[in-house]
C-alpha cells in the first residue's frame, strides 16, 4: 500500500472516530498530526521475520532452533533451557527481579523479552552481543546461568543421533555441521521467527487510527512530545541506541545499583558509565519488572521514574495514564509454536551435573 | 474388530512374516501362541484418552489444564511448573536422577512419567494419591518442589482475570470455580490427554505381527515366560499393582535406600516395606535413569537387576539384549501439544518469592 493510500485510510478512519462534540476538521487535524508523528518515529513489526543476512532462515534450521531453545539439556544441570529465562508463553521473559540459573543463584540483571529481540541493533542490557548468534552463546556458558562449556554442549549435542542429523540438514553445507555456534545460528534463526505483529499501535501506524482509543492517543501524544521516543524509537520502540540511564536525575541506588556501571564494562570508554541499551517497549505490559535491576513491579511506576531520571519531568498521574495507556497498545500477536519433542539421549551423552562449583556474586 | 476378525489378521501377518528358511506352520505356530500370551497380558493404549468417572474431559477444561501445567507461576518462586519435572518434550520426565526443586533442593524420589498416567491403578512410587487429581496437588505443596500453599496458589490464579474467566468457563456448573482443587481437575483432564498410541507393540497386540522383530518377539517371549509380566502388565505394562522391590534377592543400597521404605509410609502394615508400585514400562527407553532411587542409567542394567531382585535369575547377556529390544517396542507416538501463552498477572498476583525457608532432607 502506497503512503498516499495509508493517508486517505487515515482521513477516513478519522472521520468516523471523530467525536460529535468537537468539530469533524479540527479532529481529523489533530489525528492526522499525530499519526504522521508516529510515523516518523516508529514502524510496525512486520508480519514476517527479517533476513538474516549471515544466516539464512529455513524451516530444518527453525525446527532445529525451537528444540534447542526448549532444551534444558544445552545447560549443565540439564534443567535450564532458554525458555527458562525467555519463556514463549510469558512474552519472552520469565518475570523475576534477576533470573534464577544454577544451582538457584540469581542473576546480575533482569531477563530481556526475546519477542522481537531480532530488532535490536544489539543484544543485552550494555549490547556485549551484536547478534542473536552471539548472544545465545553467552548464557549457556555463564555460571550462574546455565553453566555448561562449549565442548560439554557439542558433546551433548553429537551423542544424540536425531540432533545430529538435524544438524546436518540444517547446515547441509557445512564439513562439521555440529558446533557451537551452528547451535547458535539455529537458535537465532528460531529466535528470529519469535515476532509479534499486529499490535492496536501497528494496526495505527498502518492507518487505522480507530485501532488506538482516544485516551491511548493522548498518550501516544504525549510519548511523542514529552521526549520518550527520543530513545524509544524505530521498529521496537527501543533496543535500537545507548543512553545513560538517570540523564536528568540518577534514581534511586536499588533502582540503578552502583555496582553494575553497564555499557562501560564493554567499552571501557569514560562516559559509558551506567549507559544501557534503550529496551524495547513492544509487549511492556507483559514483561514486569522494569529496568535493568527488576526492581520496579508497576508500569506507572517505570513511567514515572523515566520521566524523572530521562526527562527531567515529574510527570502527573494522569500524564502517566495516558502514557501505560498507550504502551499497552504496543502488545502483539504472541508467537504459536508447537512444543517439541525432544531428541532422546544415548549411552554417551553426559549425564546431569546439578552440583555448583561455586557460586558467583550478583554484579558483573 | 472382533477377536476372531484380530486372529484372521494375526494368521495372515504371521503367513508373511514367515522367514524362508522355516517351515511356515511352524513358525505361525510360535508366532500365534507369543501373540495370544501377549493379548492375555497385556492391551494396546487406546487411541482416544479414557473416560474420567468424576471429571469429564471437556476442551476448555483441556486447555485451561495445559497452561497450568506449563505455568511456573504455580510454584512459590515463579520457576518451577509441573512440566519442569514432567516434561512433555522428554517423555514426561526430567532425565535427573531424583528431582531438582525449590532451591535447587533434591526430592526423594525419581520422577515419574506423566505419559500413559491416567492408566495407573495410583500416583506416585507409593500409590499414595488415587487419581492424577490428587497427584497434582502433591508437587505444588511439597516444600522440596514447587512450595507453595493452596491459599497461595488460589490468590495467584484469581489475580489473573484471563484464568479467572477460563475456570468459569471450564467449570460452568460450580459457584466457586477458582479452587485448588479445580486447578487440579483441570491438570488431570490435561494429563488424560497425554497419552501415547500407536507403539510398535501396540501394532502387535492388534495383530501386525510384523511390527516386531525376531528378536523383539523373542524378548517379549522371556518377558512373558520369566515373570515380567507378573508385575508389569495391562495396559501400561505396570502401574496396576504394588511389589515388594527385592522379593528375591535385596538390591544394592544404592538401588534400593534402605531410608525409604515405600509403600508401608502409606498403609503402615507389616509387609509393605520396600513394596513400590510396578512403574509403567511404556516408553522406558526414553525414561532414565530407572527406579525410585534413579541411580541406574542404563536399561540393560536395570533389566539385569529386575532378574536377580525380582526372578531371582542371573540374565544372561543375550537375554538382556532381547528384553531391551522388546521395551523398545513400547515407544508410542509422543503427545503433540501447542505451547500455551500464559495469562499475564494483575497487580495482585503474588510476587515471585525464590527464597528458600528450610532445606529438607532427601528421604519422606
């Protein structure tokens, strides 16, 4: 559809959502600017999963991909799997403060959604990971995640004849199909498929603006306006620059701990102290708690703190209204996926290591 | 189809399977008489879940029963579901040697399979619950599982208008439909439904002669002739009936911990001490580690421990090889289910709580 067309659809809807009390002209100004707006800060998520441009997404790959995502064997323990932390059922996330890996330690930061983490120019908080690829090598290794080894996983993985083959035909081309990082892209390339299209936000910026009600637009108005799609921009809302959290005002110590300086750990450059990376906003209401350290329970609460901290504003409760109102606009289409079957072991996978080596502190 | 229709059938397959370097009658001979000693043992799994006396199966109680299970959120820590340690992917088990719980604390016991449950005469090891609807109440109490209390787990589920609405639908009749025990209702249709026809054996006992091989007959020929089948047979090939573990000669106290005393913990009586319930050896190869204790991780050798504890027969290697080939016939098509999306919580939904009070001893 031609942007010619979304703008007469958009006239259109605006006329029949325009209020008896207000004169029709007026409205269809006010909608028609809001929208063009929106437009120019964000786009939909598409109704298909982008190309990869390094790892081509093929049906034996995503099949392959959704088995190790659901394995709780790719971990030491053989009881944590990525789904653990990124539960598909729970909007990617899995609810918690910081997450809970092995041997019960908890985590340094609050799980990030996987549902349209393909988007993001970076994976992580502080973007240590430029890809899905490279980050779903991370937690597998991590000991307090799911603390296993490289070799510990393609040992796992080559024991079981059914991955094997899957390997193979995943990576048809390869000499050593089983790897750890085929493993890696085949997680990736499922992970890319996890999208959530048709939001009432998308279905807005595609020209239907009586997908939005008229308190959601306000808020929308005021996300615009108000400075918050300065770094919630783009495609996710986020997820696509860096910012120093507490620009304005630091928050509160349990809000921001001292302890965790962020995107400086990665760059060692002076002024990336405390700088994360934007995260999205698509599917927000579902994935509580907010912020980096998980603290913050209530949405409002997250809006309020932002504007404090980022905009230097003590938004009013009805400001923050407007503003959870328009987030929850943001909710898609959750992912459908069979649950499947997994491989079975064989005599040389290695067994379950449910021991803990030694526990790790809370802050990277 | 009749019996007579099935033994047309047996004859018929029996006439093809022939091999060329035997008389034909002869060999239909052997071939009907292990067929009739099967049929008199055991019944294949029914395509279609059985009838629940006091919990009709309804789609909506289904469904609502299939997010449950797959809902961490009925745990104290927001971590642990039914599936963790059932899971649907892993034939119904966790693969662990006994289970890993809140805390990481270990339970007493070797997870049983979910697959085929509802055949089983009781749950547990120790037949302790008559029902899967009393089994389901079990693990979310248990402070070494899921830890939490009816009061607490009723407060969560009613905190989410989505699973409030999904009850009163599932539960249409009742005045109250968010229970404890409703959830658990709910679990056992869900878990009716995860059962698993179409196994190779299955094909047999239906009269597809063919479905085995010579040395799958021949092993199902010494499981029925050595004494196997005195415990495990039916439907489920076990799972109907309570033995003493060691009625010939004790198992190691590895195998068989003289701390737990199996069914007399239940009934008290003289005489059940040791006594477990005959696990279903339905999908077993894809089961281990193997009895209560889980310390065996090869089938064969728990097939050898079965001979000298139970038959008081020391089974030769050859022998073995044959009982393992015929448990590998008992594979049945694994349940295909669609990955539920979860309720989102409410601001009433308890917190996710991953303290742990009071670690337990292993043993009940």
């Amino acid at each position: 559809m031609s942007t010619r067309n979304y703008a007469a659809l958009a006239v259109l809807a605006g006329l029949i959502a325009c209020q008896p009390q207000q004169g029709g002209e007026a409205v269809d100004a006010q909608t028609n600017e809001a929208l063009q707006m929106a437009r120019a800060a964000f786009e939909p998520i598409p109704d298909q999963p982008p190309v990869l441009e390094d790892n081509p997404i093929t049906a034996p790959k995503v099949e392959l991909g959704k088995m190790l995502y659901l394995d709780p064997r790719l971990s030491r323990s053989g009881l944590i799997s990525c789904n653990t932390c990124h539960n598909i059922g729970m909007a990617g996330v899995d609810v918690q403060v910081t997450s809970i890996g092995h041997g019960w330690q908890s985590g340094p930061r609050n799980a990030p959604t996987v549902l349209n983490a393909v988007f993001n120019i970076a994976q992580f908080w502080d973007g240590r990971a430029e890809d899905l690829e490279q980050q779903a090598m991370g937690p597998v290794q991590a000991a307090v995640e799911m603390s296993n080894t490289p070799e510990r996983t393609v040992a796992t993985l080559m024991s079981m004849p059914e991955y094997v083959e899957r390997f193979e035909a995943a990576f048809a081309d390869a000499t050593d199909p089983v790897t750890f990082e085929n493993m890696a892209r085949a997680i990736e390339a499922f992970e890319a498929t996890l999208i959530t299209p048709n939001s009432r936000f998308d279905r807005y910026l595609k020209g239907d603006v009586t997908a939005l009600s008229d308190a959601e637009t306000e808020g929308l108005r005021l996300f615009l306006e108000g400075g918050c799609a300065s770094c919630h921009n783009g495609v996710n809302l986020g997820g696509a620059s860096y910012h120093p959290f507490g620009v304005r005002r630091r928050p509160d110590p349990g809000v921001l701990p001292p302890g965790d300086l962020g995107r400086y750990a990665v760059t060692r450059m002076e002024g990336d102290e405390y700088v994360f990376k934007a995260p999205t906003l698509r599917n927000v209401e579902l994935t509580p708690p907010y912020f980096h350290s998980g603290v913050v329970w209530r949405l409002e609460d997250a809006v309020a703190i932002m504007g404090t901290a980022q905009l230097g504003t003590e938004l009013n409760p009805e400001q923050i209204a407007a503003v959870v109102a328009f987030l929850g606009t943001l909710t898609g289409d959750q992912p459908q996926i069979d649950y499947p079957i997994l491989p079975p072991r064989s005599e040389a996978t290695p067994l379950p290591d449910v021991a803990v080596e030694a526990r790790v502190s809370a802050v990277p």
